[in-house]
C-alpha cells in the first residue's frame, strides 16, 4: 500500500489526527470519522496485506465480546470473522505445581462464545480497507517527528517536511511511544524480565475450541485454538531460558512444547518458525495533556497471560469516541481540557484495576514455596465452584 502524504498548512484544523496505525489507532481513526470527526490517521510503516493464502500471521490475540461489538459498529467485524477467525467457548487454566484448575463455559455465562482469536494484521488490514471509504485521510508512509500545542490548534511535524494542523492528537504509536515521551508523560511498571515466545504449532488431538493455559513456575503457556485446527503458544520464560529455548533444534523444541504443555492435546508434531516479546506492565502517568491523549500500548501494556492487551486499547477507543461524540452533541469543545480529562480518567482507572490484576496473577503464579502453592491451588479449586464470583471473573474479561 502506498498512501502519498497531504499537507494542511492553512485553513481550518481538522478535528483529530491519529498517530499510529496499528490495530488500536486504525480502530480510532475509522471511529471517530464515522462519529463525523474529521480525522486523519498518519502511520510510518504501510500495513501489510492479509491474503487468505498466507501463512497464519505469528501475532494472534483473543478478542473479547467487548471488541467484537466495537468491529461489528465499525462494520468490519463480518470480514474479519470469515476471513480467519477462531471461536471459542471454552477456557481450562490450570497450576503445574499442584494440579488445581479452573474451567471457564461461556454457555455458563448465557453466551455462545468466550471470544475469537484471530491475526493481528487481518484485523489491522481489515480496518485499513475501510478508512478510505469512511473519508479518513492516510497519511502512509509518514514519520510524527515533533508537534506544537498552540491555543486553538496542535501543529504536527513530520519527518518529511510537511505539517498538519489539528484541533486534537491521539497518540496511538505503540507502547515505546514518541508522542508520549515529547509530551512528558511519564510511565510507571515494571520489565518482567520474561519473553512469550510465539510459534503455530500442529497436535495430536484437536484444540476443541478451547483456549488452553497452564501455569508453570517459569510463567504461563498458553495454547490458543487456531481457525485451521492448529494452535498459536504463547509460551512465557524468563530471559536467558527464552533464549535458551529459541536456540533449540526444531525435534528439541516440540518434545519441550508438549512437556510444558502437559501433553493435553498429545504431542505437538510439527510447529513454525518461533518469534520472541519482552514482556512489561507499563503504565502512563496520565492519558492525557493539552490537547492531546493516549490511547492502546502508547497507554498501557500488560501481561499477556490475560490476553487482554488489545481490548483494553478498543475499549479505550470506544470511550474516546463516546466522550467526544457527548461533547460535540454538548456544543462543547472537543479540545477541551474538561472533556479530554474525562475520558482519561476513566480509561485510565479501568486499564489500572486490569493492569496490576493481572500483574497480582503474575505474582501469585510465581510462588513456588510448598505452603504458599497448595495455597494457591486451594484458592483455584474454591474459585471453580464459586459460580458468581467465576461469571464476575468471565464478564469483566468480557468487557460487557
Ligand atoms: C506475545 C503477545 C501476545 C498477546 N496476546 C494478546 C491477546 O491475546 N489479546 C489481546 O487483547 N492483546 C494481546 N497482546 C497485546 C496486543 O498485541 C497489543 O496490545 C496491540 O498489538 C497494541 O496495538 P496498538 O495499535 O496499540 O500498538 P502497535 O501495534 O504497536 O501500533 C503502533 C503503530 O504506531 C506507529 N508509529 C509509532 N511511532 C510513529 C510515528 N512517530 N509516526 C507515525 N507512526 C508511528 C508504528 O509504526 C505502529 O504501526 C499480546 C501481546 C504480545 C506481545
């Protein structure tokens, strides 16, 4: 895709410009100028296109019921979802150290579904095809170097010599953020030290459309069920065992995937090329200053044993979309520091309740003295049969 730049030196700002066009910021951007915004999206790097005939893309997520109604307002959802996508209605988590589990049903939950997992670049594609036609200016390939907050406009600067004047700037440029960094707006968190290795991998009997994960004293193994009947590991280590698993010859790694996965769905004989994330909770001090808000990794990254760093980033979407929509139909300024306060403040209450929840589980999984484990799994067992405090569990990680 080649998208050749536009410049807007004088004349009225347009409402939002959008940096980042990953699946959070292309999500935004498609938002907000089918809520009547005016919106340009500006990205670095051209997505790449999905082609049914591809290999699976190694970057799968599981998208909550709160995403898909998102997608499916967006009107992308039917694309995604029948181009690859993989339901599930099932999720078995279980504890290597004490053999505890919990099943979560979604007929448990009155629902036909827990979610679906499914490529990023389908669902970043998918959303790119839709911009044009929604009357987003693509501004791609196109570098944000700087921008200047002046009373009544935010003035964006890009690596190529062009400008672009706009009433709002959204930073969604991923989780080592520029905008942020030139906005002054500090993080807090902490580097796990860890890395999820990634990789497809063929098993001896099928995923059942469950979402499989299993927490060893290294970090959780997840087992995701992919559309073709593979699945995508999601397998959490510290560094230097990340390292040492990586470097395995292909007959080593899958006798070492079917260990950590317990053999639950058999022997896993035959697995693609592996990929390597650092793993980090970070979390921006605020998400918004003059003029200017976060949103998705450019706000806040999480563990992924949750796999819900990308639904926190469309709720924040949502909630951007909602509080600017409610300002306008206000006759309010959008820009207002008011408004913007507003939907930082909720997002970022929400997106630090999951956050350092997810980290507590992080910890928790990590205990490896006797007590404190058969603790542990006595906690998991009670919690399998408290059916109230397990749907609260199973609708919060819905989002609904
Ligand atoms: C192993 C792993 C498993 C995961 N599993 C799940 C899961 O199951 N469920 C889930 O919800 N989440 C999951 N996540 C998290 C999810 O992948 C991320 O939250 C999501 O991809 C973030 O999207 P984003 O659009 O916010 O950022 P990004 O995808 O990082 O996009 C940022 C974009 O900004 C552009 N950019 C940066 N700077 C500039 C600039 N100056 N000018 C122009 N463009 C710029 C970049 O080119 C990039 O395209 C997982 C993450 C990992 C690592």
């Amino acid at each position: 895709m080649r998208i050749v730049p536009t410049t807007q030196r004088r004349g009225p700002a347009l409402d939002v410009a959008v940096v980042g066009g990953g699946m959070v910021g292309a999500a935004a951007a498609l938002a907000l100028s089918r809520a009547g915004f005016s919106t340009a999206l500006l990205e670095a790097h051209p997505p790449s296109a999905w082609h049914a005939r591809d290999e699976v893309d190694l970057r799968v997520v599981g998208l909550a019921p709160s995403s898909i109604v998102l997608l499916e307002e967006l009107g992308v959802w039917p694309s995604i979802r029948d181009a690859r996508a993989c339901p599930y209605a099932h999720m078995h988590v279980w504890d290597a150290e004490n053999g505890a589990a919990i099943d979560f049903d979604a007929a448990d939950e009155g629902r036909d579904l827990l979610g679906y997992i499914v490529e990023n670049n389908l669902v970043q594609w998918t959303l790119w095809q839709s911009l044009e036609a929604a009357g987003v200016q693509r501004l791609c390939p196109v570098t944000v170097k700087d921008f200047e907050t002046r009373a009544d406009r935010v003035v964006l600067e890009l690596a190529e010599g062009e400008s672009l004047a706009v009433c709002v700037l959204i930073a969604a440029d991923g989780a080592s953020s520029p905008l942020r960094e030139r906005a002054s707006i500090a993080t807090r968190g902490r580097d796990y030290g860890q890395r999820a290795i990634v990789a497809h991998v063929t098993t001896e009997r099928e995923h059942a459309r469950t979402a499989w994960q299993r927490f060893l004293p290294t970090g959780p193994f997840a087992l995701l069920p992919l559309a073709d009947g593979r699945s995508s590991v999601v397998w959490s280590l510290p560094e230097a065992e990340a390292r040492r698993v990586q470097s395995l010859d292909d007959a080593a790694f899958l006798n070492e995937l079917g260990i950590a996965s317990d053999f639950r769905l058999g022997r896993i004989t035959a697995a693609t090329p592996r990929a390597a994330f650092p793993l980090r909770l970070q979390l921006a001090n605020t998400y918004q200053a003059d003029r200017f808000v976060l949103l998705g990794d450019a706000a806040h990254t999480v563990h992924p044993l949750a796999g819900q760093g990308v639904n926190l980033g469309l709720r924040d979407v949502a909630e951007l979309r909602d509080t600017l929509v409610a300002a306008r139909d206000e006759g309010r300024d959008i820009a207002g520091a008011h408004v913007l306060r507003r939907y930082a403040r909720r997002r970022r209450s929400a997106d630090t309740l999951d956050a350092y929840g997810f980290d507590a589980l992080a910890r928790i999984y990590a205990w490896q003295s006797l007590p404190l484990t058969v603790a542990r799994g006595l906690g998991m067992r009670m919690l399998d049969r408290l059916t109230p405090l397990k749907r609260r569990i199973a609708a919060h990680a819905a989002g609904l």
